[in-house]
C-alpha cells in the first residue's frame, strides 16, 4: 500500500487531513456566501424618506400645487408646483415667499382663524395652526427663518417649478418625522379681498400692504408609502439578514460534505484490510 493511499484511507490520519482539506473549504464558502450577497447589503443604505404635501388655497386664492421634500439625514431635496396665484405686484412679477412652519397644531387654518373680521386670515391669525417659520424655502441664498420675507430671494409670479436642495435644522426634521411640519405659500391678489381687508397693512411688515404676507396656499407634509428606491421603500427582511443567511448556507453545505467523505474514507479503509 503506498503512503498516498495510507494517508487518504487511513482511518485516522487520512480522516484528520480530510477533515483540514474540508475546513478550509467551508471557510472558502462561507466567505463566498457573504460576498454574494454583499451588494444587496450596501444597496440597502439608508435611501431617505419622502414627505408630499398638496397644497390648497387658503383665503381664496384660487390656486393649487403640490411639494415633495425627499429626506436623507438633515439634507432635503424639496421639489415643488403650484399655479393660480396673483401673478404681478407693483408691475413686477408677483414674489411669494413661502416656508415651512412647525411648532403648531400642524394643520392649516380655517377661516375660524380670522379673528378680527376683516375676511382674511393673516399670516400671524394661522400661527396657531401651522406655527412659526424654521425654513425658508427660497430661490437661492438664506433658508433660515431670518429670510421669510425677503422678497428678492422668493419665487415669483403665477406659478412655480421649484427645485433645491437645501440643509434642514433638527426641529425641522423632528417636525418632519411626527408629522407637524407645514408649507404655506403667501401672496394675495388685493383685489380679491374685502374693503377693510385692502386697507390694512401686513402684519409681519407694515411697509406692505395685508395681501402681501398673507397665505395664500397650505399643505401639511406628511409621510410618503414606502414602495421605491427614494422612500425609505421595502421590508428590509431578507436583505439585511442576507449575509448571515448565505452565511449559514455554506456552512452547511461544508459540514454535510465534510459527514459524507467521514462515511466514505471508514468505508474504504475498512475495505483495503
């Protein structure tokens, strides 16, 4: 019998290095396992969560639109439409500054609001349902609350096609998050309110008329339903246990081979006596 033979049948040693051969390939496997399903893993990196809202008139604006913040951590990607508003000031294109607002009952206003009677609810008569500014949803420059009305940096005229990226502060995205952040877009046509209503001034800057600061459009933001790439989508079961399960495959699959040459290397030995 040569020493070969000895060694691969031997019930002893030929087992012991059988057994070290098939360790080594269990590990081999295991490795594999994981690495299949590694890309799954990393493609389920954290996607961000979506937060719609539509946007409907307040104070009979007449007009409409609709805004979508995409959320990954304290960046948000905020794209926004909307159409139906006063469309010139002062000869120039109408500028509505628009925020988001939290701190309230996160709800737009009725005109139960409009406390003092002059048929408008005025910016700071909404507070209690939509609270203060924390963002400014501008064209370019400030989004702090420091630049709610800042006209020069607002989007103007009858409708929008709005889109930036912009970084949100940590009451904003806990606002976001249990559902009280609110948009409102503000601008008034003048002549559309009542005579006492065209008289006053606005009540957060008194060089401009009411019409000026008052909202016009609202829409509470609310979580968008997981099901794309972009929301937050999908159960993660099955995904980020994946490596763990293709782990234990191999394993398996190694310690079967490993009980079956084990059978087959006694059964051999036994017959070469």
């Amino acid at each position: 019998m040569s020493d070969r033979f000895h060694v691969l049948f031997h019930p002893q040693k030929g087992f012991v290095a059988m057994k070290k051969t098939l360790a080594r390939a269990a590990v081999v496997a295991a490795a594999a396992a994981g690495l299949a399903v590694m890309p799954a893993g990393i493609a389920h990196a954290d996607p961000g969560q979506t937060y719609t809202a539509m946007l409907n008139p307040v104070n009979g604006s007449g007009g409409s639109g609709m805004v979508k913040i995409w959320l990954n951590g304290d960046q948000a990607k905020v794209t926004e439409n909307w159409s139906g508003l006063a469309s010139t000031f002062s000869g120039a294109p109408y500028p509505h500054v628009q925020h988001i607002h939290i701190g309230g009952q996160g709800q737009c206003p009725t005109m139960s609001a409009d406390t003092n009677g002059d048929g408008v609810i005025s910016t700071t008569e909404g507070v209690p349902a939509y609270g203060g500014v924390s963002t400014t949803l501008s064209v370019t420059g400030d989004t702090s609350a420091a630049a709610a009305t800042n006209l020069k940096i607002a989007p103007s005229g009858s409708s929008t096609n709005y889109s930036r990226t912009i970084t949100l502060d940590g009451k904003t995205v806990a606002a976001l998050h249990k559902g009280n952040a609110v948009v409102v877009v503000h601008g008034l046509d003048p002549a559309t309110l009542s005579k006492k209503a065209q008289q006053e001034k606005s009540d957060l800057v008194p060089s401009l008329p009411l019409a000026a600061t008052s909202p016009a459009l609202c829409g509470v933001l609310t979580m968008a339903p997981t099901g794309g790439p972009q929301t937050g989508s999908g159960s993660t079961a099955g995904i980020e246990h994946g490596g763990l399960f293709g782990l234990g495959g191999g394993l398996l699959t190694a310690a079967g081979a490993l009980v079956w040459m084990r059978r087959r290397t006694l059964a051999n030995a036994k017959a070469a006596r």
